[in-house]
C-alpha cells in the first residue's frame, strides 16, 4: 500500500470526485471547441468517466452541458452553471496549476494540464 493512500479518508476521495468534476469543467469553459478527445486528453480520464461526470454535474450541480452542432462534428458547451459558480471553478483548476494545492491534493492527473 502506497502511503499517501494510507492517510486517505472518505472526504478527501470526494475531494478528488469533484476535483474531477471541476477539471472537466474548465476544460470545456477554456477552449474553443472541446471535443471529448479534447476534454480526455487534457483531463487525463477515460470516456466513460466524462460521460459519468457530466451525469453527476446535471443531476447533483444542476449544470447543463450541451453538444453544439450534431454528434460527429460537434463539441461541448456549458449552457448554465446551476448550483456552481463559474469564477471559483476556473480560478480553483488554475491555481492548481500554480502550484497552491497542487502539492497537498493527489488527483492521478499528470501536472501538465494547466488550461491558462
């Protein structure tokens, strides 16, 4: 057992979900046309789990994820931001780049996904 897992309790894992969510957030609030290859190569999660977390967005955040322009050539947008404020969310995802929580959160995302 690694020991970073050790010290790990239930509020950090759920730590981590919403880290998640947040990191798909930004990926879809800072570029231009995010596709899911787009959204999984910068996140670092498989497809499946994208498609969980925008579940998880719309039932528990109330966050409203649209496809703009059809299935094959279309992209993401986000259309509200529910319960979520959309300020905190980038600011949050960007200052994990900087460093400022980068160091006390394990998310098992690669350090270089940094969406400034």
């Amino acid at each position: 057992m690694i020991d970073n897992q050790k010290s790990c309790t239930v509020a950090d894992v759920n730590a981590r979900h919403f880290l998640r969510c947040e990191l798909v957030l930004a990926a879809i609030e800072m570029s231009e046309k995010p596709t899911l290859e787009h959204i999984v190569e910068k996140c670092h999660l498989p497809e499946r789990t994208v498609h969980a977390i925008f579940k998880r967005l719309a039932d528990q955040h109330r966050v409203s994820i649209v496809r703009v322009n059809g299935r094959r050539h279309g992209y993401y947008r986000i259309a509200d931001w529910g319960n979520l404020d959309r300020l905190r969310v980038v600011d949050h995802i960007t200052g994990l780049g900087q460093g400022t929580l980068g160091e006390r959160v394990s998310t098992g995302v690669a350090p270089e996904i940094v969406f400034v």
